[in-house]
C-alpha cells in the first residue's frame, strides 16, 4: 500500500483505482467474508488479479448425496447457504448412481438414466458449472476428417478464437464462415446450411457464441 499512496501521491491513476479496491476488499475480508462475494466492477477486478487472492478464485461444491438426497436434504441445504454467503456454486451428484452409469455404454446408460428419473448424469452437470464459473463457451471446427471442439471465454472475439488453434489463425485472420450449432444439424452440416442462407460471414469484431461452428480464413 505504501508503494501504490506514494504513486497515486504523484497522480497515477492506476495507484488510485488500486487502492480504492484494496480498501473495500480489507474491509470486506476484515467481515470474514471471501472476496469472491464482493461486488466488484470488470475494472476493479484487473486492477488487482494480478495480486491472485484466494478467496477471489471461483469455488464450485460438489456435494454427494444419496439417490433420495436431491430434494429434501437438509446436509445440502446447508452446504448451499454457506456457498450462497461465499459467491461459490452448487452440484449435487450421487457418486453411486454416477459410477453405475459410467460402467454401462451409450445406450443401456440413457435407459438406466431414464428408469431412475436422471436428465443426465452428474459429470455433465459438473462441467457446464464449472463452464458457466468460468465464464467459458465452446466453438467447433468440422472438417471432412474430423470434428474438434475448442474452449473459450465468453466474449472472446473470432480472432481470439482462431487462435485457439494457431497463433497464426489470430495474427493472419481475415474472415469467418459462422453457422450456430442449432442449424448446422437442423441442415446437415455446412452445405446445407449454406443453402437454407444459415452461414454467415463475419469480421474481426464478431463475438463467438456458444456452439458455433466456424471455418476461418487467414493469411500470413
């Protein structure tokens, strides 16, 4: 702190922001709170990410319970109210339900799912948490030979994207041929979707959404 009163004496705007943050988030930890429970602005959070406080990093619970442990649980309730005073997420999942359809294959698994009542099985559950705690989504490229699914954070650009793949995706990006994940399959794939007037080509400004699948044109 010392440091930054001296720079902010001087006029950094920077020192300032940083700390007027560090004032709020001392005062919010001195309440014994995790800062991940303090609002915070965009700005406000990468004046002092690199600090990489441990309380700040998102914190998913999974909590195991029995079959008839969804609903009704008073053990998960309370897990779910300290994780509410936290900031942090919630999966129950019934580690012996999860084991039992892990050991079955596609098909006898979607039946087993469908005697019990299960939607789908907790791993699914797990990761689109962790997805959404993140802040991440997936694009995908389809080749004639292979089908890649590509992670990336939520409003990443079609240029940060493509760099996924290759750096020189990013540095070389000229265009990107978009079509949503919804009509790639409504159309079978890319030529029908071209025909039904589904593929957009986009610039360097378009923002991913999620399950696109995009074929990118670059040049370096």
């Amino acid at each position: 702190m010392y440091r930054l009163a001296k720079k902010a004496k001087g006029g950094d705007k920077d020192a300032k922001l940083e700390i007027s943050v560090l004032e709020k988030v001392t005062a919010h930890l001195d309440e014994g709170l995790m800062i991940r429970s303090l609002e915070l602005t965009k700005e406000e959070k990468v004046a002092i990410s690199y600090l990489n406080f441990l309380t700040a990093k998102p914190t998913m619970y999974i909590a195991n319970v029995s079959e008839e442990g969804f609903d009704n649980n008073p053990l998960l309730d309370q897990v779910r109210e300290l994780a509410l005073t936290e900031g942090s997420v919630v999966v129950a999942v019934c580690a012996e339900l999860e084991s039992q359809i892990a050991e079955l294959d596609a098909e006898d698994a979607a039946e087993f799912m469908a005697d019990m009542g299960i939607e789908e099985p907790g791993l699914n559950r797990v990761i689109r948490a962790g997805y959404d705690l993140l802040e991440l989504q997936t694009y995908f490229t389809a080749g004639v030979k292979e089908v890649r699914a590509w992670t990336i954070s939520i409003g990443d650009t079609a240029p940060q994207a493509a760099g996924k793949i290759h750096t020189d995706f990013e540095r070389g990006f000229i265009r990107a041929a978009v079509i949503g994940f919804d009509s790639f399959v409504e159309f079978n794939g890319e030529s029908g979707a071209k025909d039904a007037g589904m593929l957009k080509v986009e610039g360097k400004d378009y923002i991913v959404k999620d399950g696109d699948v995009i074929h990118f044109r670059f040049n370096v």
